[in-house]
C-alpha cells in the first residue's frame, strides 16, 4: 500500500490498520489519545474513512486481517504487561 510518511510509520507500528472493508481502523493506543490535537487532527477524524484504492495492485484482505490482530494483540498485552 502506498500511505504518506504519516500514515507509513503508524502503519508500520501497528497504530493503524484497515478493516476488510479498506476504512481506517485505529489502535486503542490512539484512540486513548483523544485530547491530543495532533491525534484528533491526522487520525481522529479519519477513523472509519475508506482507503483510496490503487487501480491495481490491490491491498491483500488476509495480510491487513493479520495486520489488525497483530495491532490488537500488541495492545491487550501491553495491558497484561503495564498491570504486573
């Protein structure tokens, strides 16, 4: 998927991903961030927003299904892991 710098690197750090649908799913580390203006700004106010899709070369569905659980399982264990 070609995203910005941005989006890119939130990506790449499972703070964002996209459902089966290409709309924008983010992380509950983001989504705890609500006050944050550059968070309401750039991530906030797109959550739920489709994907522009390429005309070809389209996002595999199983690889971002795998991408959003790896996203979820990162956050549920950081909780296990923040509570000890």
């Amino acid at each position: 998927m070609a995203l910005n710098a941005l989006y890119d690197k939130a990506f790449d750090r499972h703070l964002i991903s996209f459902d089966g649908d290409f709309r924008l799913v983010l992380s509950p580390k983001v989504k705890a961030k609500t006050e944050d203006a550059m968070v309401q700004e750039y991530f906030l106010r797109y959550e739920g927003e489709t994907l522009d899709m390429p005309d070809r070369f389209f996002p595999d569905v199983q690889a971002l299904k795998k991408h959003r659980e790896i996203m979820l399982h990162n956050y549920t264990s950081s909780i296990w892991s923040d509570s000890k």
